[in-house]
C-alpha cells in the first residue's frame, strides 16, 4: 500500500486547522449574530408587539446576561466533561430557543427565550475560546484570537445587511428562523469535524466545591481580573452601540433599515481591520500595549460622539464617533482574551468564562440604559458610551501586574504561530 507522503499529510493537517477556525469562528460567531442580525427591526419589533423602545432593548439585554451567566456553567463544565458533550448541548439549545423567539405571542415570552437562546450561545463561546487555549499560549494564542475576529467581522458585516432584507420580505420573526437554521448547520459541523481538544488527563474534577474554589482563585488574580474589565467596559460601549443606535439614526436622523445595516456594516468592518492589524503588530509590539491603545481608543470616541450630540453637530460627525468606538473593539477584544487566559491553562475553561461573562453582563446592563430619557434624543447613548471608555482607560492604566507575573512579548510562541500558518488540531479521545 502506498505510503502517504509528508506533503500530503501537511496539506491535511493544513485543512484540518483551515476548518477548525472556521467553526470555532461560527460558534464565536453565533453570540453576535443573536443581537446584530435583528437590530435593524428593534423598532418594528416594539411596534408589533405593543412594547416600548426600552421593553424591546430588554430582548437584547436578557439575551446577553444569558451569554454572560451560561459561560459561568459552561467553563467549568468543559473542564470537567471535555469541549465537545457541553458544546454540543449549548449549540443544540441555542437552535431550539431560535424558533422558540420566531413564535413568541408578546414581548414578554420573546424576552424569556431570548435569555434561553442567550444561554445556548454561551456554551458556544466560552468553549470555543477555550478550544484555542487548549492549542495556544502568549502573542500566539492572541494572533489566533485575531483570526478568528476575521471570520466572526463577517457576521456583524452581513447580519444586519440579511437582516434587513428579510425584515423587509417577511418580518422580523424570520430573522430568528434563519438563525436558529443557522445554527442546526453549525451543529452538525461540530459533530462532524471539530475533534475534542481537551484530553482525559488534563480534565478538572471536584464537582461544585472545586468549581467554586477555581473561580476565587481567578478573582485573586489582579491581571485577570484588569484585563477583564477592560474588555467589558469597551465592549459595553459596543452593545450601547448596537442598542441605541438603531433609534437615533432611524427615528432622529432618518435612516432606513437598509442603510442603518450599511452602517453598521462599515463599522464592523473597522472591527475587523483593526482586529488583522493587530494579529500583525502583536509580533512586534506586545499585547499589553495593543490593548491599551484600544481601550484609549473607545475613551477619545465616546467623548467626542458626547461632544458632537451635545453641539448638535449633525449625522456625519456622529458616525465618525461611532466608527471610532466600534473600531477600537479589534484591539481591544484578542488582545485581553490572550492576556487574561495567558497563565491558566489548567482551567482555561473557567478563566474563558469570567472574561465572557464580564463581558456579557455589563454589555446587558448598558444596552437599556440608552433608552432610559429618549426624550433626550442621542443624548443617553452618548453618555454612556463616553462613560464606558473612560471607565476601561482607567481601569486599565491602574492595573497592578503582580510581582514576578512575566509579560508576553513578541518572542512568546515565536514557533507556534498561527498567522504563518493556520493550526492544526488533533484529536485526542473524544468523549
């Protein structure tokens, strides 16, 4: 029998990694799409069901403390259990609660399943950030990281764009269809092509006792937990975004839904670009460094976008803030996950859960405070916009590393990269 060359096996594993990242990016994916691709109907939405602006952006927030508490569950599960059984639970989930929001009678049971959806959506990220710490440590796990923002930015590119055309062919119920369709495809492609990256041997046990004791241990940690708030604050910033700003640029500025999802696009966009520049600079300039220019970047958008609604500027100077905020989430996002999982693989589950459900929370609890005050037009999203990103410069400008906690720099991993050549993940037992 013909022996297959060393090519041949590079080729393989080169498609392997090509389309682990590939799914890994559509389960990180699928925590953006439950917001991004129904955000141009929020308003439709409210009108349909009889509810107020403020009751429609609760959909969203239950939704995202969903993503937050489910990651508090699925961490340390995948630690105990293995990635694969807990991921395909949460995937499952995720797709039952889809159809679930497409039949809601009222706004009050669309908020309870968009909680449960949120929940399945957790599963899925938190094991799939966990996945790539399983394989990566340092600058390289943060290029990873960067990769995988490449394929998620396309799901805030195009979600509201196919968003908006199916709201204005059949509502915005289908929405929830096609994501709950979505997401049967990307179960099948975990049973089918994502191998267990977490091995018999390095699972935890210990059951809720031990579960706890991880968590404060993690709390213990200064650089864990700096880096986490960091990255709420900018990325609380984001889901004001996302929240407020259907209704100031629709109901104040005009907008339609097709070109609210254009811009949103265009933003997104800037996510992405940012997120591959730093995939690239990260092997010169250390991590740290990125984040803080990030985290910088949120702060300088957000008072401007305040300072331009309070001089009533106008819409071009408010997009520019905007654009400015979301970009600044690209640097902000792969550079905190690598730093704040760096010195915990033992229990990279667990530390991916409370980076997740920092993020989630704060992003849940700031999405209703842009309605609060509507009479105020754009004013309430500013402020809190502006808030977040002061909140994460300070946060992060008055991080204590602890003594002796070395930092990654761009000699890290320096044989482990995956921007020179895409991962390859092996199986190791399945279940």
């Amino acid at each position: 029998m013909t022996q297959p060359t060393a090519e041949a096996e590079t080729d393989g594993s080169h498609a392997r990694g090509i389309s682990v990242l590939l799914i890994l990016g559509a389960l990180v994916a699928l925590g953006p799409l439950s917001t991004d691709a129904y955000v141009p109907g929020l308003p439709r939405l409210a009108d349909d069901l009889s509810s107020s602006a403020s009751m429609a952006q609760l959909t969203v927030t239950t939704c995202l403390i969903g993503l937050a508490v489910g990651q508090l569950l699925a961490g340390p599960m995948s630690d105990a259990l293995g990635r694969r059984r807990p991921l395909l639970i949460g995937v499952a989930v995720y797709a039952v609660a889809g159809f679930a929001c497409a039949l809601a009678p009222n706004i009050w049971l669309l908020i309870l399943f968009r909680g449960v959806q949120g929940v399945g959506g957790a599963f899925a990220l938190v094991i799939a950030y966990a996945c790539v710490r399983d394989r990566y440590t340092g600058n390289a796990a943060a290029r990873y990281f960067s990769l995988l923002l490449l394929v998620t930015g396309l799901a805030p590119i195009l979600a509201p764009l196919v968003g908006a055309q199916i709201l204005s062919l059949s509502g915005w119920r289908a929405i929830f269809v096609a994501l709950a369709a979505l997401s049967g495809a990307v179960l099948i492609a975990c049973v089918g092509w994502l191998p267990e990256s977490l091995p018999r041997q390095s699972r935890q046990s210990g059951g809720l006792r031990a579960t706890g004791e991880v968590y404060v241990r993690l709390l213990k940690d200064r650089s864990l937990v700096g880096y986490a708030l960091t990255n709420a604050f900018v990325f609380s910033a984001m889901f004001a975004y996302i929240s407020g700003s259907p209704f100031v640029l629709e109901d104040l500025h005009g907008l339609s839904p097709r070109q609210y999802s254009i811009v949103f696009a265009v933003n997104a966009l800037g996510l992405v670009a940012a997120a591959q520049a730093s995939g690239r600079l990260v092997r010169h300039v250390e991590a740290r460094l990125l984040l803080s220019v990030g985290a910088i970047g949120s702060a300088v958008g957000g008072v401007a976008l305040f300072v331009f609604v309070t001089a009533g500027a106008g819409l071009w100077p408010l997009l520019a803030g905007f654009f400015v905020v979301v970009t600044s989430v690209g640097l902000v996002l792969p550079n905190a996950a690598a730093l704040s999982l760096e010195h915990h693989g033992a229990n990279a589950g667990a530390a991916a859960a409370l980076l997740g459900f920092s993020q989630y929370l704060f992003g849940g609890l700031a999405a209703p405070l842009v309605g609060i005050h509507a009479s105020n037009g754009a004013l309430p999203t500013a402020v809190v916009i502006a808030l977040l990103g002061v909140a994460a410069t300070i946060t992060l400008a008055t991080l204590e590393r602890p003594a002796g906690t070395p930092t990654p720099n761009a000699s890290d991993d320096a044989g482990d990269d995956p921007g020179a050549d895409l991962p390859t993940f092996e199986s190791s037992p399945a279940m």
